[in-house]
C-alpha cells in the first residue's frame, strides 16, 4: 500500500499490521519511500526501541532506551549505533497523565533544549476516554525559550492503522531531523498504545 504524505509532512511513521508481540513502524518519506523501521522489542522490562534504514535490521540509526524500568516521569537517552548519545527525552508525568502530554528534550551534555507538547488540552482529554479514535493527537515542538514550533506531529485520522505524520518546519542544529524523528518514534511506540 503506498504511503502518500500531506503536504508539508517530511516523514509519515504508520504501525505495521499484524504484530503480534512488540511493535514495528515503517517510516516513510514525503515521495512514499521507505527510508526506515522502527522495532520495540517485546518483553523487556525497560522500553527498548530501535531505529533502522530498513526490515533487514542490519544498518541501525538509533537506539531509544528507557533509564529505568517503572518510572512515571520515564526518561528515554537516544543513542546512535556507536553509542554517542545524542540527546534524551523525559516525560512530564503527573501532567502528561492528567493534562496534555509534554517531554522535555535534552541535548548530549543533559541541558535542556526543547519540549515536545501536546497542542490542544481539550482533544487530551477527549483522548483519555473512549472516543480517542476520534481525536487524534497532535504535537509541537519547541526550542526552550520560544514560542514559534520548529515541528509538528499529527497523528492521520484512521481506525485501522496507526500513522503519524512528522512536519519539520525549521532547520535547527539542536533539535535536528534524526532527533526529531527519534523523538516521533517513541510517541508511536509509547503514546500509540493509549488508543
């Protein structure tokens, strides 16, 4: 099935069908093309999830991994394949359970650089009861001390499949395209399984 981005969407990240144990996504560009796939593993007792070129699982991009195992403000480091980190991720957790979602992003050294926020608290709340099929989810992120996004995520309104559409709207060397992506991955993983 062709994936076709909307326009302005740079990558689409839609749930593979029909797995039964973990979860895996296709990542695809705005042409339709598959430019990745990302694998949670099954059974783990921290959040494991990879980032690969492609289904072989032979060239990995980056890993996300949970710090700990139960952790209501979970923290997730990004790493690439040669263990440099390049950031983390870490939830807000009393607010992102009752309230909108919202992490904040850190660089390599743990400085804060950015948030990633849910952007309506009315479609959050809609969303936490039985009719979040009918409010997707919707994302900004922000660069600490601004107030203008540097990219969205909205989730494509399907009952079917889950799909996440990524929109970078400004080139930023801290919050670049693979740790945004990243960061897409682990709303897919980790926020998907609410619905």
């Amino acid at each position: 099935m062709p994936i076709k981005a909307k326009p302005g969407e740079q990558y689409t990240i839609r749930r593979k069908v029909l797995k039964i144990f973990g979860a895996a996504f296709h990542i695809y560009d705005e042409h339709g093309s598959l430019v990745g796939y990302c694998k949670q593993k099954a059974f783990k007792l921290k959040e494991d999830i990879r980032l690969y070129t492609d289904e072989s699982l032979s060239e990995p991009l980056l890993t996300l991994a949970a710090r700990s195992i139960i952790d209501f403000g979970a923290t997730y480091d990004i790493t690439l394949p040669d263990g440099t980190q390049i950031g983390s991720l870490r939830r807000k957790g009393l607010k992102s359970t009752f309230l909108k979602d919202e992490w904040l992003i850190f660089d390599d050294q743990g400085q804060e650089i950015g948030m990633l926020k849910e952007k309506s608290w009315f479609m959050a709340f809609m969303r936490r009861g039985d009719l979040s099929a009918f409010f997707p989810q919707r994302y900004e992120f922000f660069k600490s001390g601004s107030e203008e996004p540097v990219a969205y995520i909205r989730q494509h309104f399907n009952w079917f499949v889950y799909r996440l559409g990524l929109s970078v709207l400004k080139d930023d060397e801290e919050l670049d395209e693979l740790l945004l992506l990243g960061a897409t991955c682990l709303i897919a993983a980790i926020e998907g399984r609410q619905d």
